[in-house]
C-alpha cells in the first residue's frame, strides 16, 4: 500500500521547506554512497517521491489512532484490546471495533514473497554480529542521523533522547533489534513480531499527538512520523547496518546479505512502510538511500545536543572497579569511531570532540578473524551467536529497570 499525501498540511510547495535544503553539503556526505552505488544521475522520480512523502503517513496506523480517540462508542479502540489483539490474536477480542479488526487483518496477513527460512538465516547472521553491529547502529545510524534536520527536531520535542532518558532511550531501541534477531521471533506471536507492530502504534499515536497539538511546523519540517523518515530509518537497519559491518572488518557474502535484507524487508512492512520502499538488495536500498541523502536539510542545534547527550550519558562511569577507566576507555572509543565513521566535518557540526580513530584497527582485526575464522566452523558459530554480552550491555542502559521497548503514549 503507498500512502496518501496528508490534507492541510502544505503551502504552495508540494514539499516541506527541509527538503534538498543543504545540496552542496549533501553531495559532499554523500559521496562514499554515490561511488558504491555508482550512481551517474540523480533520479528526479525518486527525488520527487522523496519530497512529497514528507506529508505521507502510515495510514492503517492512522486509522486505528483515530478509533483510539474516539469518544465511548463500539468504534473505540481501547489500549486493552490493542494489547489483547496483539497478544493472543483479533479473535480473543470480544466485540472487536471494525478499526481494530481492519488494523489485524492487515498485519496477520503474511504477504507472499515472505521466506521465513531465509527470515531466520538474516536473523542468526545478525546475532553473530554481536558488539560490531551495536557500534554501528549507534555511531552510523543513529548519530549519524544527527547531521540532518527533521527526526531530532520531534526526538528533543518529545523529550526521547536527552539527559537522564538517553540511555534508556537507547536500551529500548536495543531491546526492540534484540527482540528482531531471535529465532521465530518474526512469526505470528513471537516477540519481534509484537515489538514490531507495538512500535508501528507507538509511532501512529506520536505522529497524530504531534499533528494536532500546534507544536509541530509541517510546513518547515513535513508529517512528524512520514514515510520518507520510515523508509531512511529502515535504510539504516539493513544496508548502512551492512556497509558499516565491512567498514569495521565483518565480513558478509551476497547470499548472507539477501537473508539480512530479506529479514529487515518483512520488518519494514510490519512497521507500515510504503511497500515500493521495501528492497530485496542492499544495491537496490544504497541508491534510494543515496536519494535520501541528497534530499536532507543541513546540521540543526537539536542533532547536536542529541549527539552530546548520548556521548555524555553513554561514557559516564558505571560504578565497581576501575569504573573511571573504563568510561575512559568508552570515551576514546566511541570518539573515535565516529571519527572513521562520519569524518572530521561531521564531528565538528555535532559539536563533539575529533580525536584520531586509533582503536579502530584492533577492532577491525578482531572482526575479520571472528567472520572468516571463527564463523566457518559449527563452534565457532554457536560461540559467535551467544547473547549474554547483548543482555549485560541492555541492563547497563536500563540500569535496572525492566528491559522492554517504549511503552505506548496515553
């Protein structure tokens, strides 16, 4: 299904102002993508696409928000028969309302080129990952994220990742991926495939409450949740997660690519992404995502006030023994990651220290000695898929309490 531009949310422009606002600086972040891709010409189609699905929303999630809104009646939707329906499936709901009912018997529905083996295989070639794509998602995708305008602008409105929030904020995204990458967790009941279509509703309220509420410029910054912010968040799971995974020395061959991209792909479509945006080759998702790029806005004072925070929050001592070394430690580390991933510029935009990136080799080393050597033997990889150093890092960012993903606004 590819969604509907959203009514009175324009000015002349099909676009909103961010859009392709900062070309020269687009172009020069852009460019490693340009040259892996090897894209000789901007597709104007796409470009356009792009633009106008700023004011795109997801809009079966749409529809059952407006039921949850609704006054008393057989149309409303409860939170409790959200919840249930989710749990235990649309027919334990008595009495279902028709939006509820419309909501299910589209995400029940598994489209016909999902390949649950191939699901699987994505799923347990991620979990081998481990740390590697943990740094990734944090360094490449989400700060690098922070260079643009727009998703900051609504994370610092909601208050998602600053201060003492950060890390948890950070744990529920983890517990989110984690929950993605078990075994059978994409079928029917399992937990990645709750925690997926939970999030799909946690999105819808947040965009509706953000569309009404006055606090929300559509005209400077597009639909608070759109498709095209779906559709390069998406983009940064599966093939930046890939390319960041070689960048670090993670070796992945193009059969182990498709699995990984086949999994994100069915992930994409449970998160209500317009089905045209969903790709089957990391080739096919660097161009579009090479277009998304080079329709950014330029560096806002909100990426970097994000980017200190979790910098900030996430090298603060712990506490025990040699606590203060060790945040050392993750301090020069992550630093210098995100000096080998984003570069000198880019550091300086979000206002963090530039350091040189001298741990990077030793963890390139260890990565290519884990993905060539130790993953080619049955050992090795039932000792590369052990989740323990995931749990221990998600209750270091829960820090005690519950590890779940974001609970549903009211």
């Amino acid at each position: 299904m590819i969604s509907q531009d959203a009514p009175g949310t324009r000015d002349s422009s099909p676009y909103p102002r961010r859009f392709c606002r900062a070309p020269e600086r687009n172009r020069r972040i852009a460019r490693p993508l340009r040259l892996i891709t090897r894209v000789k010409r901007l597709d104007e189609d796409l470009l356009d696409q792009i633009g106008r699905r700023l004011y795109a929303r997801d809009e079966p999630g749409a529809d059952l928000v407006r039921a949850m809104r609704a006054d008393a009646g057989t149309e409303r939707v409860t939170m409790a028969q959200f919840k249930k329906a989710l749990d235990e499936g649309i027919d334990a709901v008595r009495e279902a309302p028709p939006a509820l009912v419309r909501f299910f018997s589209l995400v029940d529905q598994v489209p016909p080129w999902v390949d649950f083996a191939l699901i699987e295989h994505g799923a347990q070639l991620l979990r081998r990952t481990g740390r590697a794509r943990a740094d990734v998602l944090l360094q490449l995708a989400l700060i690098g994220g922070y260079r643009f305008g727009g998703p900051p602008e609504l994370l610092v409105a909601t208050g998602g990742l600053s201060g003492s929030a950060t890390m948890r904020r950070l744990g529920e995204t983890e517990a989110w991926t984690y929950s993605v990458m078990m075994p059978g967790a994409m079928r029917r009941f399992g937990e990645g495939f709750k925690n997926t279509v939970h999030v799909r509703a946690m999105h819808a309220l947040i965009n509706d409450r953000f569309e009404t509420n006055g606090r929300w410029d559509s005209e400077e910054w597009g639909l608070p949740i759109n498709q095209t912010d779906q559709a390069a968040t998406l983009g940064l799971f599966n093939s930046t997660l890939l390319l960041g995974l070689r960048a670090l020395g993670w070796q992945m061959s193009t059969a182990e690519s498709r699995a990984v991209m086949h999994l994100w792909r069915y992930v994409g479509w449970l998160m209500g992404v317009d089905e045209d945006w969903l790709f089957d080759t990391e080739r096919e998702q660097n161009i579009f995502n090479y277009h998304v790029l080079m329709a950014q806005d330029d560096q806002t004072p909100a990426g970097a006030e994000l980017a200190v925070s979790i910098l900030e929050e996430h090298t603060k001592p712990d506490g025990g023994k040699l606590a203060k070394l060790r945040a050392g430690y993750e301090w020069v580390r992550l630093l210098g990651m995100l000096r080998y991933f984003l570069g000198k510029e880019s550091m300086q935009g979000l206002h963090l220290p530039v350091v040189l990136p001298w741990l990077v080799p030793p963890i390139v080393v260890r990565n290519l000695v884990a993905s060539l050597l130790v993953a080619r033997t049955e050992r090795g990889r039932r000792l590369l898929e052990r989740t323990e150093r995931t749990q221990k890092r998600m209750r270091k960012l829960f820090n005690g309490q519950r590890e779940q993903v974001a609970a549903l606004p009211t």
